[in-house]
C-alpha cells in the first residue's frame, strides 16, 4: 500500500504559501514525472481523490490539473478505468540528472533552490548567447551583407540553431565523442560560412549530441548499478536489497509505489 499523505517526507505535498498556485506546483510535479519518464506512457496515473490527499489540496484542484495535463496530451482519461500517461508521450530521462545537477551545484554555492528555479524561467524565454569563440549571428563582418535578405536570414537562423546545440552540447562535457566528428572545413582566411557550411557543422553538432546522450544515459545507468550494488553490500542479507534512489523524482515514484 502506499504511504499516508501525512508522512512528513511526502513527496506530493504543496506549499500553500509558496510563490506558486497549489495547482501549478502540483501540475508541475505530475509532468516532470511524465516527461522523465519515471511514469511511462500509458501507464496509470492515481485517482484525483488519492492524489488530492496526498497533495493536500481540494479534489477540483487535481481535476483541473488533470485536465490541462489532458489538453496538452501529456495523459488521457479513459470513461470507468482512470486515468493514464499518453501512449505518444517522448519521455527524456536525463532531464533529471541535468536538474538534480544544477540544483547541486547551486546548493554548493550557498544559491536558494527557489531563486535558481526563478532564474532558471527568466533565462528560458531570452536567446541564450553563443559560447565565447564562436560566431556571433548578429556580427555584421559575417552576416554577407551583399546576399539577398532571405539568404541571410537562413544563415541566421543556421546560426541561431547552431547556439543552441553548443549550450545543449555543454551540459554533456563528460560524455562527448572521444574524436570529434567530420565538419566543415577551417579555413585559414576570414570567410563568410555559406548555408552548406552551417548546415554540415549543424549536423555535426546534432550528430554529437546524440552521441553525447546515449552515452550520458548510459552512464547515469551504469552508476546507478554501482551504487545499487555497493548499498546492497554495505547493508548486507538484512537491508533493503539496494534500491537505487538516483533523484527525487524516482524518490517520489518510491514513495508511491514502496515494495510490499
């Protein structure tokens, strides 16, 4: 059976005086488990009343939640059966490890959990800036002022796409190919990228994330092992057997589903 809403460790509980409505927070909490993947799709998610205890918050709260949830096609509700994670959902595992990361590092400097979140929201509607060395989109010197508007607009947003891959690519340091990939030619002379140029090192940088998060994933699944086995060791025939609790969210998904 599940633990009681009222456990002091209650991973589901709001904050009714927090920044955020209750309901966000809750909509918030149920969608990262989703596109995690800790709740993979088509699997069924608790009743609105087992989770409005849990919550501590009105069942209307968890039925609008549930609903937005719907409407988005993050889960379905299917007439007498309850309701479930979408069949389509893309779950993206190491959404966790790069939070869990970040939260770390910030604990490491003394930065309130909260403030790193708000920060976090500022920064996710502004462009982020390319990495200092690379080509900025908006240096004149490069934008091949005598092409037509809509050649430079490509290369712009080849650029732009470029960024993003780079800022993606820097959360994966540890896990980059050992040898880079093929990618457009260095020139020696200062040149203006054309779009075939872009597009190559584009791809290779897509190529590279790819790469980067297979080995990420596999990594993380590695070193859970590891410390599966070493608790297992340590707590010996008597312990718990060496559950791998990685982060909260598998924590939360524990605290739902404890062993019998």
């Amino acid at each position: 059976m599940a633990q009681q809403a009222s456990s002091a460790d209650n991973p589901f509980a709001v904050e009714p005086d927090g920044d955020l409505p209750v309901g966000l927070q809750l909509s918030w909490r149920v969608r990262a488990l989703i596109v995690t993947g800790r709740l993979a799709a088509g699997e069924s998610l608790p009743s609105v009343r087992r989770l409005a205890a849990w919550a501590g918050v009105n069942v209307n709260t968890v039925r609008a939640v549930y609903e937005s949830l719907e409407n988005e096609g993050l889960i379905c509700s299917r007439q007498g059966q309850g309701t479930f994670v979408a069949d389509r959902t893309v779950a993206q595992p190491d959404l966790e490890a790069i939070a869990v990361d970040a939260l770390r590092r910030g604990q490491d400097a003394g930065v309130d959990p909260r403030e790193l979140a708000k920060v976090v929201m500022a920064c996710a509607t502004m462009p982020i800036p390319a990495p200092e060395g690379s080509a900025s989109p908006r240096e004149p010197d490069r934008l091949g002022l005598g092409d037509s508007s809509e050649a430079i607009e490509v290369r712009l947003e080849l650029r732009r796409q470029i960024a993003r891959l780079e800022a993606e690519l820097a959360a994966y340091v540890r896990d980059l190919p050992a040898q880079s990939m093929p990618t457009a030619p260095i020139r020696a002379e200062a040149h203006v990228a054309g779009v075939e140029e872009l597009e190559q090192t584009r791809d290779t940088l897509i190529a590279q994330l790819s790469v980067a998060q297979r080995s990420a994933e596999q990594r993380a699944r590695r070193e859970g092992e590891e410390r599966a086995l070493r608790r297992a060791v340590a707590e010996g025939p008597g312990g718990d057997g060496g559950e791998n609790i990685a982060g909260p969210l598998q924590w939360a998904m524990s605290w739902w589903r404890p062993k019998s």
